[in-house]
C-alpha cells in the first residue's frame, strides 16, 4: 500500500520546559500530604506550568487511518546535577482512525533509545511495534498516541560516570536517593518518566481538539507498566491503565516474600537491584520513603487512594523473571474499583508482548462502550491434602480451563527454567458458579489458576494459587541456563 507523506516545518518553537527546584519546591510546599506521596502530582503540576516544548515532524495517510509524528521535550531533569543528558526527548506519534470516538484516546508508553552510549547505538522502540498500534487504532476505533524513549537512555549518574538503561538506571536512581532523600526528592527514575506521559497527555490535548480527548487510557509493558499506574495516580486525565508485568505492588512484602520463595535468594534478574544494594535496604526507613514514591498500593493511605479506584486490567506472567506468580496476593483484594487480571500461561516477563494487542482490544472497547468489566471473586477453602477454589462470575464464560504447573524440586516457577503449565477445560459454570478442587502435590509446590474467556474476546484470571502454599524452601533452586539461576541473599 503506497503512503504519501510530507514534511512540516513547525510554524512555533516553545521555550524547553526546565523544572528549576525552586519551581518544584514552592509546588511541593503546597501540598497537604506528609511525607513523600505529594512528589509525583507536584513534579506533574510543576511541569505542566512551563511552555510546552514539540513540534510536528510530518504526516502520513493511509486509507482508513492518518498517522502524525511528533517530536516532544518533555522536561529538563536532573536533581542536584546528578544525571545527564538532563533534556528528554520523545518521539510521539498519533494513529487516528477515520471515524475515530470522541472524548478518550489510549496511550501506549513505549521504551527505546535515544542516547546513543560508546558501545551501543540509539534504537526504537520494540515493546510495541506500528503493526501493533495501527491494529490497535483500527479494532477499536480509538486514537491511539505512542510515546516512545520511556525512559530516555543511556542516562549517566555523574558519581560514576556509567551509561546505564532501564533497571540499571532504575536501581541507581534508587540507590541515589535513599543516600539522602529530602535532596533527592524527584530522582526516582520513575519520576520523570511519568512527567513525560504527562506531558505527552498535553500534547494529545492540544492537537486533538477536534475530537474533544480529554480522558486517556494508558498502558505499558515493565517499567513502562509501573509509569501507567504512577502516571494515573498524579494526573487525573487517566480513567483507565493497562499495566503489563509490574506485579510488584505492596512492594516490601513482596519482596520479601520473592526472597523466602528461592530459599534466600533472589531471581537473577534482580541483578541490576542486587549491585546497587537495595535489597540490604529493604526494611530501611529511607526504603519506606522511596515506595511512598514507587509503590502504587501506597497510596491508598494518602489523599489520592481515589485515584486506585479507576478501571484497571493487570496482566501478570505465569513465569515472570522478576515476580512470583503469586505476587498479587498482596494486593489484588486491596484495590478499590473496578478490576480484572490476566495470568498469561507460559510467558515470561517479556514474552506477555505476544498477547499484548489481543489483550487491550477488549478492554478499549470495554471503556469506550462504558461497559463494565468482568468481576470474578474467589474464596479459597483449605483442609488436609486439598485446596477448593469457590468462583464466581459476573458475566457468563464462553470457556474455562484450568492451569496448573508443578515443580517437584523448587518453589520455582520462571519460565526460563523450563516450568511448563498444562491447561484441562472445565465445564462451563451453572448460575456464573465454580467450584474448583485443586489436589497438594506430592513432592514439591504446584501452581493453579483459572482462566476464563469471554465473548468479546476479554480474558481473565483468578490469581494464582501455590500449594503447598505456607511451605518455602530451605535451600535456593538449583542453577539452570543464564536466565534460571540466582543471587544469594544477604538476609532481609
């Protein structure tokens, strides 16, 4: 399919936005919360009062659907000087249906490079391609908005002199601001990276006025999962999230318990967390202070729990690198609103890209319709030798399987380790009613969870369930490849 495009010259240049501390301070000094949950919407406002800073790049037509290219400065950051280069930059495109619905658009927040390091080049982004967001523009008939560079990288932390990207960048950004964090206030990496959707939400705003889009549903995968729900929390454009694989929310315990889960160790992919020493600060108080920031359930005790209650559709991994598959136990049943969650079955952390298009359109369309989303509630019942799942569902399954997957050795279940779950259907449920038995292993721990599959195509999941669930193991599991190994523990 041949595509006209052209270049615009941008008949405007703004002023880059550059958020000064005293500009931050005077807007934190506002806020009626203690401690540390007034940073995110302070830093949003802050931003939000400089000249916003993009220009259009050109246009490209397509029979059913127009795509505009933006480039987008987000902001100056860089507190205390610590971090460069200190302006982010942003590619930004609109996919704009032909008849696209008014009033709401979804955006993607996408990952990429943009500095380039001595080794390594710039890149785009990979987490979502333009196959996936032209898709998603067309089945739902909404104007989706990709932002890309979330965060910007390679970023250098000028105390070492390292080009760092994604959790090297996250993890020293941590370690940096738990060293003082009064001073370090906006220095989570997670900051600005919700800054930049915020600003990427102007953007939208302001070019898309001749659809009204006000209201925003976002998603992402990892990190850029955890900026959906941090975004949503400090702006209250955001009705909606999608967050991919960030199945860390209450985040202390379920560190903790991902500790006691490998024996004592942690999952080689907390390396970049592990070399920067965060896990010996895990019950620090200046711990405490950086998850007021990062962690999205600790905000249900400040004055934007409110905030939690929007409609939200989690999507975990069956065999996350990071995560247990258990994780939401610590916070699922504590989120107000409306919500559903999706297990993806055999996926790791990265693998979820593979269901990624086919999981959000349902839930657009969902939103969009103002129709609500698929509630299952479980109650567990326990006795010797045997685990009962009791569910219900507010709206009728076309299908139901059950997912179970054992290891006899470990209480391991990453993908990367060659942990397999199997699938059996079950009968569909009488009066939206299940009852689901699920048998201890005999030798090591099993893990369960129920998916069902809706007639639009929505997908979800009871959480998982681990038996022998109060059993952790003595001793760390036993090395596989490179992804299946892990780092001994320092105690927690």
């Amino acid at each position: 399919m041949k595509i006209n495009s052209y270049l615009i010259i941008p008949a405007l240049v703004f002023s880059f936005p550059s958020l000064s501390q005293t500009t931050f301070s005077q807007s934190m000094s506002q806020s009626d919360d203690p401690g540390y949950s007034h940073v995110l919407p302070d830093y949003r406002q802050a931003l939000a009062a400089q000249p916003l800073d993009y220009r259009l790049i050109k246009e490209e037509k397509q029979p059913d659907i127009s795509l505009k290219y933006y480039q987008l400065n987000s902001q100056t950051w860089s507190p205390q000087h610590q971090v460069s280069p200190e302006k982010w930059q942003h590619n930004v495109i609109f996919y704009i249906p032909a008849h696209p619905q008014n009033q709401r658009a979804l955006v993607i927040i996408n990952n990429g490079t943009n500095n380039a390091s001595s080794s390594m080049s710039a890149s785009p982004p990979t987490d979502f391609t333009t196959e996936m967001l032209t898709r998603l523009a067309r089945e739902t008939q909404t104007i989706v908005i990709a932002v890309s560079d979330i965060p910007n990288q390679y970023l250098t932390f000028e105390n070492d002199g390292k080009p760092r990207r994604e959790d090297d960048s996250v993890a020293r950004s941590w370690a940096l601001f738990m060293q003082a964090p009064p001073q370090y206030q906006t220095l989570p990496l997670q900051v600005p990276m919700s800054g930049a959707v915020s600003q990427t939400l102007s953007l939208a705003e302001q070019e898309l006025k001749a659809w009204h889009i006000k209201r925003f549903i976002l998603s992402g995968i990892s990190k850029r999962g955890w900026t959906s729900w941090l975004t949503a929390i400090a702006d209250p454009r955001v009705d909606a999230i999608v967050p991919f694989v960030i199945d860390l929310l209450n985040q202390r315990e379920a560190l903790t318990h991902m500790y006691k889960s490998y024996g004592g160790n942690w999952p080689i992919a907390f390396f970049p967390y592990y070399n920067e020493k965060i896990d010996t600060q895990i019950t620090s108080p200046q711990f405490a202070q950086l998850m007021q920031i990062q962690d999205p359930l600790a905000y249900a005790n400040s004055s934007y729990k409110h905030r939690l209650a929007i409609p939200k559709y989690i999507v975990n991994a069956s065999g996350d690198d990071f995560y247990t598959p258990d994780n939401s136990r610590f916070y699922y049943d504590k989120l107000p609103g409306q919500k559903s969650l999706r297990v993806v079955p055999n996926s790791s952390h990265y693998g979820v890209k593979t269901v990624a298009t086919e999981t959000l359109i349902p839930f657009v369309k969902r939103i969009q319709q103002n129709k609500a989303l698929p509630a299952i509630s479980v109650t567990q019942e326990k006795k010797t030798g045997e685990e009962t799942l009791k569910i219900f569902f507010s709206e009728s399954p076309v299908s139901i399987k059950l997912w179970s997957a054992n290891n006899p050795l470990a209480r391991d279940f990453r993908y990367a380790c060659n942990i397999r779950y199997h699938a059996s259907d079950i009968p569909l449920a009488d009066n939206h009613n299940l009852t689901v038995k699920l048998v201890d292993p005999t030798r090591g721990w099993t893990a369960s969870f129920v998916e069902a599959t809706f007639k639009d195509g929505y997908v979800s999941t009871t959480p998982v369930v681990i038996s022998t669930d109060e059993v952790y193991p003595a001793t760390p599991p036993e090395k596989g490849g490179p992804a299946c190994q892990t780092l001994p523990g320092r105690g927690l």
